[in-house]
C-alpha cells in the first residue's frame, strides 16, 4: 500500500506546485475525490541497536554495496566533498512468533497503538494533501533524549577539540513536518511548513529521530588536516511498542514501555589536499 501511495503521490508532485501554507488556492489537488485510503504508521523503535555516521562523498560507492561503502574511511580533496549520513542501525531484536493467530493478533495491537500515537500528526497530514502534495515521514518511535553533541579531535571553525559542533551542521535531508514530544506529542513544524535545516534546531530535546540525516556543513573550516575524526553522541529514549503490544495481547498488566540510550559513534576522514 506504501508503494502504491508513494508511486501517486510522485506522479501528483508533476502536476501540482501548491504548498500547505498557500491560502489563495484552495482547489483540492484529488479533485472532487478523497484522499487514499491510508494507516498512519511510527517504525518500531525498539529495533534500534546503535547509530553510525558515515563519511558519503557524492557520486561514489560505484560497484560496492552501500553498507560496506558506508563503513569504509573516505579520503577527500576539500571540505565541499565532505557529506555524512547519520542514520540508528536496526539491529535490535524485537519479539516475534510464527504462530499466525498470535501475529495478527499482536499486530492489530501494534497498529491501534500506533494510529493513536501519531493522531495528532494524521489530522495535520489530512488537511494538507487536501491542497498539495505530502508524504508520510518515516519516524521511529524514539525521541532525542538531551543534548545531541558532534566533537572533533582537531580545532575546527576556531572551536577547541572537543567543543560541541552540532551548529556548524545542517540537515539536507527533507521531511514533510517535525513532530517533537513524548507523552503530549505536537508539531513544531507542521505538513509544508519550512523546518530548520540547522541541525542544533532539528535535534531538541523531545523531537522524533528520523531513518536518516544528511549532514553538511554550514560553511567550510579554513583548517587543514590530513585527517579528522568526529565524535557523535546522540541521547534517545526509546518506546517499544512491540513489548506493549505482546504484553497487551498476553492479558498483562500492559504499560508504554521505555528505555534510555546514549548512543555515540565516530567518523574518521582522510585528506589529500
């Protein structure tokens, strides 16, 4: 169903330029038809095992598959060369069963909570594919946690080793709204409205963490190095929806169930100037 929605969705962006936040055209972009049917979704957070940040020049991993082209230390000829995808490895285990009664049984649970969960964000969506085209953002169903920090080994933009970098990143990875929360979840930024690209706005405390981020630097230091090695550090609590469901479907005393995480990783670089 994701598929065939998506495939729709790309063929109406051809035709239509509207935005969510444009008041003077108010025309349906489905016509006198309603939207697709669809089941608002948030991915399983606690699938999530570790995080990575990798070094991804454009145009390479030619013949490699993306993990190990991900995994492998990148040697680059300038700063504007310098892309990293940030993204939680799904690694996790989460319970499972082959018995199919007890699958579907689990699953139905697993939807209804998750329909309730992001409500807030479906009625927001609805309203927006009314006028303009929008997707549904892939957010797991964990949350940034406290400070997000990115340090690196060697002084850069005239910041000391170890100072806290985060602001000299952006985001260039689109998502249609950002919902940021917990327990009272809310939109910061709602579907087609402009989200900060900043990455030391689009990690605050609360907000959903994505599949994948796409970091660039705002601008590019004037030190060289013939090697740099970042240090991310990315506090998250995690809800396992999937641990609510079973418990749930067992007659248990079911609760939301969280856990807290600080998740760090590093990215090494190589230079040929």
């Amino acid at each position: 169903m994701k598929s065939i929605l998506s495939t729709l969705l790309c063929a109406l962006c051809v035709l239509s330029l509207n935005s969510c936040g444009d008041d003077e055209n108010t025309d349906s972009v489905w016509g006198n038809s309603e939207p697709p049917p669809f089941r608002p979704y948030i991915l399983e957070g606690g699938r999530i095992s570790d995080i990575g940040l990798y070094c991804v020049p454009p145009n390479g991993g030619t013949g490699e598959t993306w993990y190990d082209y991900y995994k492998r230390t990148k040697t680059l000829t300038n700063y504007s060369d310098a892309e990293f995808i940030l993204m939680p490895n799904t690694n996790a285990w989460v319970y499972n069963t082959d018995d199919l009664e007890e699958w579907t049984a689990i699953s139905k649970l697993e939807n209804k909570y998750q329909e309730e969960k992001t409500l807030f964000m479906y009625e927001d969506y609805k309203e927006c594919i009314k006028h303009a085209v929008t997707w549904w953002p892939d957010y797991f169903s964990a949350y940034i946690n406290g400070d997000v920090t990115i340090v690196c080994d060697k002084t850069l933009w005239g910041e000391a080793p170890g100072t806290n970098l985060i602001g000299h990143f952006i985001d260039r990875h689109h998502t249609p709204c950002m919902p940021v929360g917990i327990e009272n979840p809310a939109l910061a930024c709602r579907f087609g409205e402009k989200i900060p690209e900043n990455l030391q706005e689009r990690l605050i405390n609360g907000a959903w963490v994505k599949t994948k981020y796409i970091l660039k630097f705002t601008t590019e230091p004037t030190e060289k190095y013939s090697e740099l090695t970042f240090h991310l550090t990315m506090p998250m609590r995690i809800e396992h929806i999937r641990d609510y469901a079973v418990a749930k479907y067992k007659g248990e005393d079911a609760v939301p169930v969280f856990t807290n995480h600080m998740f760090e990783t590093d990215c090494k670089i190589l230079f040929e100037w």
